[in-house]
C-alpha cells in the first residue's frame, strides 16, 4: 500500500501534468490564430504527450492503492508577442516540471518507497528529453530571428511532429 505522503504528491503532479496540457492547448490555438498550423500540431502534440503524462501517474496510483483525487485545472493565461516568447515559456515551464518530479523523488526516497522511485525514473528520463528537445526549439527560433523565410520553412519543421504514445 501506498502512503499518504507519496500517494498525495502523485495526486498533485496528476492535476500538474494535465495543467500543461492546458497549457500547450492554449499555446496551440495561439499559434493557430497566427497561422502558424506547424506550430500549432506541435503544440498540440505536446499537449496529448503531458496528457498521457498525466494517465500514467493516474493509473500507477490506482495499481498501488492509492485514491485519486482530481482538483480543479488552473486557467493557462496567454500573454504572448511573438512565438519565440510561447517557446521560451515553453523551455521554462518544462525546467519547472523537472524541479517537481525531483521533488517527487525526493518523496520515494524519504518514504523508502522504491517501487514509486523506479516508476519516477522513467519521469526523470523523459525530462532531459523534454528539455534537450524544447531547448533546441528556442536556439533555431533565435538563429531565425525576424527573418520570415526562415519562420516559414520551421513551421514545416514543427509540423512533422506527431504524438505517438511511447511503449511500456
Ligand atoms: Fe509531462
Ligand atoms: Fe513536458
């Protein structure tokens, strides 16, 4: 059985998972309305991966017992200029997550509770890939500048991506 510690930092991280799939849906629309469709699938790609993010941590507390407790999403506020500002927030909301599930490890550990430190593992990885990823995005965005060709021709890059959910 899980413990109330562990099973209500698991809880949070649920309801802070789906809020970054709220997120990137508001970036996503933004994005539309800018006619920027590449961007736009990005986004939404990344909404349905934090999505699954989120059914994963669900399903790993119900597998241990634990009770799920879903609490209200919060409003995404979109402030955004230019897309360059929706990928920086993107670089630095991502950072933020990293810092919570370390948190969450931290948890497992004071717990003792090595089951939910091996499942968090897979979190921690996922997280340099994240951050490698999104980071990329902001350097190549910065090299493109104002320059509308080269906006242009990474609208079509952003668009090949497609949410595959990943094995296991
Ligand atoms: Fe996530
Ligand atoms: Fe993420």
């Amino acid at each position: 059985m899980i413990s109330k510690k562990m099973s209500g930092v698991i809880n949070g991280q649920i309801n802070a998972e789906l809020y970054s799939s709220y997120l990137y849906l508001g970036m996503s629309t933004w994005f539309s309305e800018k006619s920027l469709s590449g961007f736009a699938g990005w986004m939404r790609a990344q909404a349905q991966e934090e999505m699954f993010h989120s059914m994963k941590m669900l399903d790993y507390l119900l597998e241990r017992g634990g009770s799920v407790e879903l609490e209200a999403i919060a409003k995404p506020v979109r402030h955004w200029s230019t897309p360059l500002e929706v990928i920086e927030e993107t670089a630095a909301h991502e950072a933020k997550v990293t810092g919570l599930i370390n948190d969450l490890v931290d948890v497992a550990l004071e717990e003792r509770d090595h089951a939910a430190n091996i499942f968090l593992q897979w979190f921690v990885a996922e997280q340099v890939e994240e951050e490698s990823s999104v980071g990329d995005v902001v350097e190549k965005m910065k090299m493109i500048g104002n320059d509308s060709a080269g906006m242009f021709a990474m609208d079509m890059e952003m668009g090949k991506r497609v949410f595959t959910p990943p094995e296991g």
